[in-house]
C-alpha cells in the first residue's frame, strides 16, 4: 500500500514513513549539561558535608567548617581560551568557618580553593585551549547481587554486597551446604561467625532468623553453617572474623570489636551510596531509610542476604544477571569529577589536620590552615590524564555529538580490555531502547565502548532510562470523570448483583460514569487506547511491563486495530493481545544511536554492515561545497543544531548588520544581539571550521531560524557527504576488490575537496650561551627564501609556502670552536655573520604546502602560560586544500566501503540513456554477500527524487 508522503514543518524534506515519532529528540547534550550542572548544585555540596567539620587529631581544640562555595566569572572567555591555549575556568571559593572549642571564638573566612575547569555550552571543556570531553563510564553498580556456581550437578549460590567505599562481602555455599563469607577478598569465615559480630550472639537467635526459609528437605543450611563455626559468643564472632581480616595479629575482644565496627559501621570507610542502598532495599526487601546513617553497613542486610542465600539453594532459583541494565548504571561527568575531587579533599583534611596540632593557635586562620594544592592537583590530573577525560573527536559535526553521547565501560574502577569476556561486550535485552546494539566500535573495544540510544536519558540514580507511551486500559474510581468518550471494554461492566452498569462497547457518557459511583465499581475497563503520556522506565520496571513497538497499527484515535500484535513480556519476544499491552514505544529509532538513525532503510541491511556505516560517517572529512542528503531520516537537522555546528537565532528579530565575521539582530524589546562566526577555525583533527552567513540585512527571524551554516551543513542539516550518480558495474577491472572508480567531473568540480589546518611551533629559549633570536638574518639562506619574511623572522598571514620553506627565521648561540679552512674563508668573506650563531629555524615539513592563514604569538608579558626557558612562542597555522585522489578511502551510510583506484575521464564513463555520465562506479559483487540492500533501495528513491 502507497504512503502518502507529509511535508515537514523544519524544512522542505518529504517523510514517507508511517507512523510519526510521539515525541520530539530530547536534547541530544543534556547527558553532558545536566551531570555538570548536578555537580555544582549537589555534588560538590555533598563532598563539602562529608569532610565537614574538620577537627584536629584530638578532637578538643579545634573545628573547621565548610560551609558555602561559589564560583567566580570565568577571567577569560571561550574564544580567547582557545586562542591563548589556556584553560577555560573560574575560581573556587569557599567560606570557611574555624572554632576555638577551648575559648569559644570563632573565625570567618572566604577561602580559594583553585581554578575550575568550566563546561561550555557545547557540553566540553576547553583544557590548554583544547577541546575535551569526558566520556560517561558503565560499570557495576553497588548493591546486593546474587551468584551461583555448578557444583555436581546442583547450583550453590553465594552473594557479593559491594558498597560505594569500603571491603566487599562475598558469600559462599559449599557441598556440604555451608555458607562462608570472605571479607576484602581475605580467608573465609562460617557467615555465621559475621552475624554473631553484628549481634547475633548465640545459636537460637541465628536459628530463629533464618528457620523459615531453610526448607531444604535434603539438609539444613544453618546446622551445617552453624557446623563448621569454632565461634560460640558475640565476643567469639569477633575475634574470629578479626583473625581472618587480620591474621598473624593477636584478636583481643577490644581491638576485634573496633576494628569491625570501624570497617561497617563508619561512613568514613565504609559508604553503599545513595544507590548501593536503593539496590540493596529493592534487592533484598528491606526498607532502610537512604541516608548518610543508613548507608552503613545492617545486621539486616546480611540477615537479608544470608536469608536469600538459602532461599535460592533450596528452591534452585535463578542468580542475579550481572549485565541486566538494572544492575549496571552510568557514572556521567559530574560523578566522576567528584569522585576525583574526594580525593583531594581527603588529602587536604589530612593537612589541615597536621597544621591544627602544629601551628600557634593566637595567628591560626582558616586560610593558613587549607592548602588547596590537593585539591588542585587532583582536578588537573582528572582533566590531563584520565581514561575518561578525552581529546574531543571533531571531524565533523557527527563525530563532535557521538563523542559527548558516548560511554565506555574500561577506565578507574572498571574493566580492562584484556579481562573483559563475551557476555559483557554482547547485547543484552535490556539495551532495547537504552543502548544502542549497533554502534561500538570494531576493534578491541567491541561492545566496551557504547553509544546511548536516540530518546534515552539518565535518571538520578546513575540507571538508563527510555520513555514509553502509556496505553490507557482502565480507570481506577478516583478517575473515573477522566473516562468520558472512552470506548468501554469488549464484555459488560455489572455490579454485585449482576446489572450491567456499563454495556460492552460503547462510548461511555457522564450517565455512565455517575452510575458506576453508585454501584461502587472500583475500576471502569475501556478498549485499550494509546495515549499521548510519556513515561520514562528503566530496565527493572519495563520487565513487569508489557510493551509493543511504535509500528503496532493504531487508528487515529489512537485505538490499537488489529486484535494481536507483536510485544515484549519481561523483555522477550511473543504475540500477544492488543488487550494486555500496557505501554508503547515512542518511535521507531528510539532502539538505535543518532549516528545509527542517520542510516536510510536501517532494516534492510546487515547489522555489521550498519556497524561499519554508523563509524564511517563519523569519520567523513567536511567537504567545502556542503551536499546535505536527498535521501535522508529526518534527523539530519537535529545532529546540526544539538552539535552547535549551525547558528539559529535564539529570539525573533531583524537582521541589522551581516558579514564574514558577525550577525547583528535587533530584538523584539529593541536589544541588539551579535551572533559570531567562525572563520577557518582549526578543528581537534586539523579540519576547517568556517561557519557561513544564510541570512541577508532586513530579514526578519522567528525563535530557531538559521542564521549560519557550519561545517559540513547545507541549509541547517547535517552534508557529510555528496549527492552523486553511482552505478553498479564493472569498468575493465576498476572496481576489482571495493575499488572504486570516479568520475573526472567529481574531481575537477571539488566536490570532495576540503580543507585541513595543520598547526606547527617554535619555541625561543634561554640558552647557557645566551638568548635564542628571531631573525630574517639567517645565516646561509638566500634572499629567496626569506622573502615572505618579516623583521623578525616571522612569515606573514597569505603567503604560500611549500616544503622545506622557513615559517619563522631563528638562530641559536653557539661556542666556540676550532675552524676548519672552509669556515676561515667564510668568516673572512662575510665577516662575523656566521661566526657564532647556528640556523635553528621552524621550516615546513617534507609534504607539506599551502598558505599561511593564522600567526599567534606567546610571550610571559601578555600574560600567557610558558615552559620555563622559553621567552616566546610562535604558533604558524597553514592551511591546505586536498582534492579527492587515487588511494582515498570512500563510502556510503550502509557499510559499503573502498579506495579510489582510478580517477576516469567524462567521456569514458557509463552513461544513462539520456546521456548523462555516472559519477562513481561500484563493484555490483559488494552487495549479496555483504546483504547491505538498503544501498539499492536508496539509491531508487535518490533517482526520483
């Protein structure tokens, strides 16, 4: 059946699709913005309160209080970070608050607490004027998890409890049905000797917790338990679990008793987080309030865990799957950085302790006594070099998003490439709608390294979460006006004595609602209807759920029309009725990443494929005649906006003033605002960003309109390619192996032509022989060479250069040594030029060429960073164009790759019947086999089109 195609409200793009996404693209950054934004507001709020108050080693003289932070204006903006290469952040400052305990005074100070690196909107941190990003990491998240191990033919099952900060506890049944606990990975103990230090004391208070649930008839559990204990007391527990923790020491009821209490009981080193509770309640039934007290360590938890422990080994049950997404969570940048700054603080209380006992208590301030260099340290070192902490990916627009949106379960804390074994790189159920199975990458971080999916978000709590529509099948009695212009349910609705209230299948009427209050119904059943409420589940409560796709057929009123439809029942596949579906998804690409939903008919290609046509796109260099897709999904404008790569207006208003560099628009309320351009800007990868203005003086603007194109943008959507006429034949062998064969129009028209920036530095030193100078008196280079020179050696902004030309002119101090004959008649002939200088000028590398568009220059007198001995910096930027040749690698959006073997003539190129030459030639053997059909289908609707 023939869709009739809609136009869109963005722009003129015919979407043939049948249904219509729900909802709209959340903001493709808000991963990034928001995790930021929690760290300032909460994070760092929580750090403070758990380091505060800060007393002396006594605990009697003095108390340190933090108490509010703030953090000052950036002292430079963006673009002068970038261009200055420094750092783009704000001072720290916090009011601290110091008490004498002996005299009662008490002192109030702000004090700094170093330079924070502050995120763009653009959700990176420019770091040394470069652009970063700190990537997301998934690991495991705390709790209580439940594992089995196969033992003759019988599942023992064990638990682990891993806390946020301290030892874990890892639980264990042998043969013989006793169950042992080790704790940090040391000796194992009888899990009972564990319960009597946490005040189970004797033997009928551990049998009269746990009776219930040891119904093994083949063997008791405890009794074996209780077997293999040696301790007898509360004192005995104790000491045994010391002589484990500790052997070779000598386990006094005293030092036994500290020492656990002080492992479980004290925040300080033992914390399950604010999510390690949550699990721990959701997983064992408990109902411990989530607070800084309740995160230590219960006798309940481990009754609790020991209790499922037997409850498992009895009925053999299942153990907990360690990949479900409900128990794996997300630590985004906020986190991370304060995880980090923890450590900081921790280091810097130590200080502060030490300067307490050790200073004179009349000059002691709150100032003298923080060192924020700890905490500074810390920052920089997350920052520079953490696993996380990444030089941004700006090839293009694309590549920029997919960074930010990207995860990685490697880095601090969580797995090694090398340890990493197939069930935790494969896709799981639970990635539906969360993670995309489709874009990883192909090397050694397959499956390690993930993208979230189009609509997914992070919740609070670390757990990925996806929205669904809800389908509406009852209303409860508080709710019940709500069902008016329902279509009841398909049997009659009867009170107590059998009348029929509410007759099947009918439009039910305010009568209706009025005589089902009075009959006392508690719930009035309707046909089962998909409404426009959206609701966020993560992976744990979608699986009590029943969920249908978004291409389920619907009618207009939303009324599900087919009797059966496809579902996911606790996350597996089946056929079920409309009747029992409780939610649906929003959108047919809410599965896949942005990068995957570029791809057009996804579903008729190989997932491989799609794998390798998700990662090429993000590798497209910008082309500098920007083609956006005549076959396209419909995404392509939101990858523009949410990458920052284009420029909208953010009010109405009327342009006033537009050139190369600037867009002035005067507002509604009569403001001017000035939106500026970048012109020819190097990218982290040495591509150009050259932002173009599309609007003209006098235009008027409504909220989001485009001001300016970006790189790789045609008319406010992503154009990381070129429209081209391909065919699928061989030429005399050309396309032998995925080569490929290009027209000579392609190469002369420079469609795939585009620009690269490289950068290339000197630095002027101090020597021991005296300073370094920048000069164009070089000695032993010709005029020739010098003469896009200026007085000081430095090349001017234009000119062209090739290899081996100087870029800046500089001669270096040297000693002096025994001349030759040759270096004697020299210095006769040319004086004392050659005498004691040697030629340590910047020339452009072998390869190189293009035209010098950039010169920057560093010195200690304007205020800019520099290594010590270095006086000056000069900084040259050139600026190169490369048309596509034979050995560049193409491809498409459906995985069909290969390199450009021979770049034929117009005229010797295929032709259509009306005469029109092909632009590329692809081998027509590169499709059954590698079962990427989508290409064909895309290239029959780019025809019509």
């Amino acid at each position: 059946m023939a869709t009739t195609p809609t136009r869109s409200q963005l722009s003129d793009r015919v979407f043939f699709s049948e249904p219509r996404d729900a909802m709209e693209l959340p903001d493709l950054v808000r991963v990034q913005l928001e995790s930021y934004e929690w760290f300032f507001e909460q994070g760092l709020k929580e750090l403070m309160e758990e380091i505060s108050p800060i007393e002396d080693w006594t605990g009697k003289s003095y108390e340190l209080t933090l108490d509010t932070y703030e953090l000052d204006p950036p002292k430079v903006d963006e673009v002068m970070a970038r261009s200055r290469n420094s750092t783009f952040e704000a001072a720290l400052r916090v009011k601290v608050r110091l008490t004498n305990k002996i005299t009662g005074e008490i002192k109030e100070q702000e004090v700094y607490l170093g330079e924070f690196p502050v995120m763009t909107d653009r959700g990176t941190f420019i770091i040394n004027g470069v652009e970063r990003v700190v990537v997301s990491q998934l690991i495991r998240s705390p709790g209580a998890f439940f594992v089995a191990e196969l033992s003759k033919g019988k599942k023992n099952f064990g638990a682990k409890i891993i806390p946020n900060r301290g030892a874990w506890l890892e639980f264990e049944t042998d043969n013989s049905g006793a169950i042992f606990v080790k704790v940090d990975r040391k000796r194992k103990v009888a899990a009972t000797s564990l319960l009597r230090a946490f005040g189970y004391g004797s033997n009928q208070q551990i049998i009269e917790a746990l009776k219930d649930v040891d119904t093994d008839p083949s063997r008791s559990y405890v009794e074996a338990t209780l077997a293999k204990d040696v301790a007898d007391s509360e004192e005995e527990g104790f000491k045994e679990v010391y002589k484990r923790i500790r052997p070779g020491d000598l386990a006094t009821a005293d030092n036994a008793k500290s020492l656990i209490e002080s492992m479980f009981y004290n925040f300080d080193r033992y914390d399950l987080g604010r999510v390690g509770r949550f699990k721990a309640n959701q997983r064992l039934g408990l109902n411990i309030p989530n607070t800084k007290e309740g995160r230590v360590l219960h006798p309940e938890d481990l009754i609790a865990t020991i209790r499922e422990i037997i409850r498992l080994n009895a009925t053999q049950g299942e153990p907990d799957d360690i990949d479900h997404l409900g128990n794996r969570r997300v630590r985004s940048v906020g986190e991370l950085i304060q995880n980090k700054m923890r450590v900081g603080l921790m280091r810097m209380e130590r200080i502060v302790k030490d300067r307490m006992s050790t200073m004179d208590m009349h000059t002691l301030t709150p100032s003298a006594l923080i060192n924020a260099r700890p905490v500074i340290a810390s920052i920089r070192e997350f920052f520079m070099s953490s696993q996380l902490s990444q030089f941004m990916d700006q090839t293009n627009p694309l590549s920029e998003l997919a960074h930010k949106r990207r995860f990685s379960a490697m880095g601090p804390g969580g797995l090694s490439r090398e340890r990493a074994g197939f069930d935790v790189r494969d896709v799981h159920r639970t990635h539906y709608g969360r993670i995309c199975p489709i874009a990883t990458p192909e090397g050694p971080n397959i499956g390690l390294v993930g993208h979230l999916a189009s609509f997914s978000r992070i919740n609070d709590l670390g757990f990925i979460e996806t929205p669904y529509r809800k389908v509406i099948r009852e209303f409860l009695s508080a709710e019940f006006d709500k069902a008016v212009g329902e279509i009841s349910y398909k049997s009659d609705q009867s009170d107590e004595k059998g009348k029929i209230v509410i007759p099947a299948e009918t439009e039910i009427t305010k009568a209706h609602v009025e005589a089902a209050k009075k009959a006392g119904l508690d719930r009035i059943r309707v046909r089962s209807r998909v409404s426009d409420d959206v609701v966020y589940l993560d992976a744990f409560a979608e699986e009590l759920s029943v969920t249908t796709p978004a291409t389920t057929p619907t009618d207009e009123k939303g009324y599900f029309t087919e009797k059966r439809a496809e579902c996911r029942i606790h996350g597996e596949p089946q056929i079920a009725a409309t009747g029992e579906i409780e939610y649906m998804d929003v959108s047919p690409r809410q599965v896949v990443s942005i990068t995957t939903s570029l791809i057009p008919f996804l579903e008729h290609d190989d997932a491989n494929r799609a794998l390798m046509g998700t990662n090429m796109q993000r590798q497209a260099v910008p082309c500098i005649r920007p083609d956006s897709p005549m076959v396209g999904t419909g995404v392509e404008g939101r990858v523009a906006r949410d990458s920052f790569a284009v420029i909208v207006a953010e009010k109405p208003g009327t342009v006033t003033k537009v050139n190369g560099g600037e867009v002035v628009v005067k507002e509604k309320g009569g403001e001017e605002r000035s939106y500026f351009l970048k012109t020819f800007e190097r990218s982290n990868t040495s591509t150009s960003i050259n932002q173009i203005p599309v609007v003209d003086v006098g235009d008027e603007l409504k909220e989001g309109q485009l001001i300016a194109d970006g790189a790789a943008t045609q008319g406010g959507e992503l154009a990381i390619g070129q429209n081209m006429l391909v065919a699928f034949l061989s030429l005399d062998g050309g396309t032998f192996e995925d080569s490929i064969l290009i027209s000579d129009r392609v190469v002369q028209g420079d469609y795939y032509t585009s620009v690269h920036i490289e950068e290339f530095t000197i630095d002027v030193r101090d020597t021991k022989l005296g300073p370094e100078v920048l000069t164009r008196d070089i000695p032993n280079v010709g005029e020739e060479k010098l003469k896009d020179l200026d007085e000081e050696g430095i090349i001017r902004i234009g000119a062209e250069v090739g290899s081996g030309d100087i870029l800046v002119g500089k001669i270096t101090p040297k000693g002096e040594t025994e001349l030759t004959a040759e270096e004697r008649l020299l210095r006769a002939i040319f004086g004392e030029k050659a005498k004691d200088v040697k030629d340590s000028s910047l020339y452009l590398r072998h390869g190189e060429h293009g035209k010098v568009v950039d010169v920057k220059i560093f010195t200690r007198e304007q205020g800019d960073k520099l290594s010590m001995g270095v006086i000056k910096t000069v900084q040259i930027s050139v600026a190169q164009m490369r048309k596509i040749q034979v050995g560049d690698k193409m491809a498409g959006r459906h995985g069909n790759k290969g390199v450009v073997s021979r770049v034929v003539s117009v005229e010797d190129m295929p032709h259509l019947e009306d005469g029109t030459p092909v632009d590329i030639l692809l081998n027509p053997l590169g499709i059954a086999s590698r079962m990427n059909i989508g290409q064909i289908l895309e290239i029959h609707l780019g025809l019509a089109a």
